[in-house]
C-alpha cells in the first residue's frame, strides 16, 4: 500500500486559515453531538527532557469517518535556534481497514486549525461590530490568529504587545504591508487591552499577563496559550468577569490553567464554565447575551480538530495531485 506524506509548505497551500473554519465549525458541533470519541491527551514528560511529547488520539464517526492521532513534541527553546516550538506528525487512518493513509505535518495543521478554532469562537462570541484588536504574541500563532480575526470581524485597527519590545515592533513591520488597517506596536499588553474590543493571547507565558481591570465591558478574549495545568496567561479577575466558553469541558478542567489555577485561587466555580462552543454552534447553549458582558474562550487544541483537517487535506491533496506517494 502507499501512503500521503504532506509537508508545511503542501498543507499551507492546500488549507487556508480562512477556509479551515467550517471545517473546524463541523467537528466542534460533531464533537457536541457526541459524534466524535476523543480520549483525554497523554502528555510523556521525562524529568530532564528539553521538551514533552504529545499523543492526541480521536475518531470521528460520520460521513467522512477517521481515525487519527497527532504525535507532537513541544521544545520552547527551538525558538532561540529559529524552529518552530512545535514538532510532529498527523497520522490518519483508514476508518474501514485501519490502515495508514497519511502522514502530515503537525506543526502547520495545528497553526492553521489553531486560529481557525479562534475564528469560530469570534464569529459566535464577539459583538458583530468589534474592530480593535489587541495581539499579546509575535510567533506563528500570532500571524495566524491575525489573519483569522481578519475574516470574522471588521479590524479597524490591530495593536501588538510581545514581552520583548522590539519583537513587537518586528512584528509589525513584517504584517502591516498586509493588511489595510494600522498595525502599531505597543510597549505593554496594557497598552495593547485598553479600549480593545477583541483580544487574543498566544504566548509562552507561564504566569498572568493579561489582567481584569485592563479589559473593557463588552470585550472578546480568545485565550490560546496555555494548554498546560500549570501555566496560564489570564488572572484570575478575568476569568470571573467573563462568560467562559470552552472547545471541551472534560479537556478545560484537566488540562487548563488558565481555568484549573482560577479555581484553586476561588475566583471561578466548576460551575463557571457556560458552554462548550459546539454546544453554541448546535443552538443547545447561547453565547453572547448582551453588548457589555465580556466573553471568553478557553482553547486547548483538540485532536478531533487535527484529525478533520487531516481528513480534509488528504482529500484534497488527492484531487489537486499534491503530496508525496510512499510504499509503506
């Protein structure tokens, strides 16, 4: 048999940020209606280890049944030598046979999926007329998410924060030639949240960095960096100002902590989470209720997300005659 190998620079151009949100949009809302099963990740972190590796295994049922499971190793500092954090593979496997279809690169299907997912949860949580957006992120997942905010909302203007200043400022350089709105870099994520009405965080922080009183009435939070129990980017007054919408509850309260370290400091209930955006996306769960309440959503990344945008790009990849054949 053969199978599909995939690289970054095939995935980048067989799936667009902007085309992957339907696709995101249908596993989430399969997700809900219990059409995907999706055990919990299993994180192997050696005690002396550069880094962590992931296993995210999940089967969607359906028309476009699969199995799959992405394989990623996380090593923070690749980013000093110029790789990406993120390395691995998405696997996909034949849902009649069990047999391996493809193979495919981790690190742009979760970019790509990743800001897609935010899109989602703008299109459904954010005020429709939300137009300044502020950034706390320089990396891929900053570029990506900026374009995401692009498609589902009217930017008018785009303000960037990153803990080194003059990454921000690159930043912006880079990126503003793209888009028809200012992008200006700003000294602290206070100055980026302030009057802001669509924040996204997608940092390697491991403590706090965007706080309540910075956040004004009616703003919309996608809170992407943290997918760890130990590490979070938003405090604890954030996240009981908000409505908390989440990709998956049984993954939020496992694995979040930007969710677990709230709860341990009493500022949120188990109870505090609203939604499930799946939930949102089939109508058993409202979103937004009102101009002035401030939404957030809490992602984690979920292997269902992989697995549809693998399942997707092996299609496509076929019709287009992208890729490389390989006997295995």
């Amino acid at each position: 048999m053969k199978i599909l190998i995939l690289n970054h620079a095939e995935i980048t151009r067989l799936l667009s940020v902007e085309e992957c949100i339907p696709i995101m949009s249908q596993a989430l809302a399969a997700l809900a209606r219990g059409e995907v099963h999706q055990p919990l990740r299993m994180i192997v972190r050696p005690p002396d280890a550069a880094g962590i590796m992931g296993l995210m295994p999940s089967y969607i049922s359906g028309d476009h049944a699969a199995y799959g499971l992405k394989v990623i190793c996380v090593f923070p500092g690749n980013t000093a030598i110029g790789k990406e954090p993120h390395q691995g593979s998405v696997l996909l496997f034949s849902s009649v046979t069990g047999e391996l279809l493809a193979m495919l690169n981790a690190a742009a299907i979760t970019t790509i999926r990743t800001a897609a997912v935010s899109g989602v949860a703008t299109q459904l949580l954010a005020r429709e007329d939300a137009s300044e957006l502020a950034l706390i992120g320089t990396g891929v997942q900053a570029r990506a998410h900026l374009l995401a905010m692009t498609h589902v909302r009217p930017i008018k203007r785009a303000r960037v924060a990153s803990k080194s200043w003059e990454h921000a400022r690159a930043f912006a350089e880079e990126t503003k030639a793209r888009y028809p709105f200012p992008i200006e870099a700003v000294e602290s994520v206070e100055a980026a949240v302030r009057g802001a009405d669509l924040i996204v965080t997608v940092t390697n922080a491991r403590e706090p960095i965007l706080r309540g009183e910075w956040v004004s009435p009616g703003a919309h939070l996608n809170a992407v960096g943290s997918s760890i129990p130990t590490t979070r980017e938003v405090d604890g007054t954030t996240m009981a100002a908000a409505r908390l919408f989440v990709d998956r509850r049984e993954s939020t309260i496992n694995e979040s902590g930007d969710y677990l370290l709230a709860v341990r400091e009493g500022a949120i209930s188990p109870e505090h989470i609203r939604a499930e955006i799946g939930e949102v996306l089939n109508g058993t769960q409202t979103g937004r209720t009102s101009r002035e309440e401030i939404t957030l959503f809490k992602s984690l990344g979920l292997a269902v997300e992989d697995v549809a945008a693998a399942e997707y790009l092996y299609t496509k990849a076929q019709t287009q005659g992208v890729g490389t054949w390989v006997e295995f």
